[in-house]
C-alpha cells in the first residue's frame, strides 16, 4: 500500500488535471449544445475530414449507450462511486502486485475521476436550467467528450465513418483495459514456465 500514494501524486492527479483542464477549455470555447441536442453547433478543424474538436454532452456510457435517458446520469454515478471505492480496497489486498496492473489501476481511477467530476458539475453550468432546482441540474450532468475522429469507416458504432467522441478520461480508461490484458498475458506466461519448470 506504500505505493498507492506515489500513484496517486505522478499519474492519477496529473491526468486527472488534464482531463479536467482540456474538458473546460471546450466548455468556455464552444456554445452548449441546444436543449435536445448533444452536439454543439460549433467546432474546430484541426485536420481536414479527419480530426476535430467538438463539443458532445454525452450522459450515457461509451459510443453513448443510455444517453437521453433519465436514468443514465444517475446509475452511471453509481457505477463510478463503486468503481472508485473498489480499487485502492483490492489494492490493499494485493491484486495489483504487478507493474502493468498498478499502471492500469492508476489510470482507471484518473478516467473514472475526470469523468465523475463531469456528471457530478457539468450540469450547474447549463444555461437552460440555472433556474432548476439541485437534483433537476444534478440530473442534466454529462461527461464533455471533444475528440472527434473521421476513421473512414462506416459500422453500426460509426455510421457516419466518425469514431465516437471521446476525452481524455476515456483514453486513461482504455490504456487501462490495455494494461489489464497484457498482465493476464504476463499471468498465463509465467504460468506456463512454472508449470515446466516443476515437470522437468
């Protein structure tokens, strides 16, 4: 567990504080999207028919699954809460003993963190509801996604051949899951030469 605090200091707050700074950055820049709307009006081209920065209020889960939904806001906090007490708890219990796992569990708590933070704030700050009472605004909270990439692709996730928008919480997330994979690769390798090492 002494390490859990170096973890914190070095890669959860400094990722975390990306997040959120890049996260503002769009929300003071780009107009909100208008009421029924995810998608803000305005945006930024970076590269031509292939990056943009745009404004999505996105309140359900990746490729924004449950979003417009009234229930979404509410059990995807749930969800981050749990999550975020879950880790330093297996933590403490030696799940992470591992560098890619220790790197894996700093990230999910940076992306789950900027996210939460997003649906918790994100909500106060709409134009449209300023007159609405505290659970009303609580429940119109969003995670801001900004990264918009033409992949040239067209699928049922990407219709339009635009990948789903994205930040930078959801990028720590998905190094995580990266990292996740290569250390059950790890496990299953040194499994291996153990298992060979007694046969011999």
């Amino acid at each position: 567990m002494k390490t859990f605090p170096r973890l914190l200091l070095l890669l959860v707050l400094p990722l975390y504080a990306l997040d959120q700074i890049t996260k503002w950055i769009v929300v003071l820049k780009f107009e909100a999207p208008a009421p029924g709307f995810n998608v803000s009006h305005q945006n930024h081209v970076v590269i031509e028919d292939f990056f943009t920065i745009v404004r999505v209020h996105n309140q359900g889960a990746a490729f924004g699954m449950g979003n417009d939904t009234a229930w979404a806001p509410f059990v995807f906090f749930f969800i981050a809460v749990v999550a975020l007490g879950l880790i330093p708890f297996f933590w403490r219990r030696g799940a992470f003993n591992i560098l890619p796992l220790r790197l894996a569990a700093g990230l999910m708590m940076a992306g789950i963190l900027g996210n939460l933070t997003d649906r918790m704030l994100q909500g106060f700050f709409l134009p449209a509801y300023e007159n609405a009472g505290f659970f009303a605004r609580l429940a119109q909270g969003y995670v801001v996604d900004f990264l918009d990439f033409n992949i040239g692709l067209e699928t049922k996730l990407t219709p339009h051949g635009h990948w789903p928008s994205f930040n930078v919480a959801d990028s720590c997330i998905c190094v995580a899951a990266f990292f996740l994979i290569l250390s059950t690769f790890r496990a299953e390798e040194k499994g291996e030469d153990e298992g060979g090492g007694k046969s011999k």
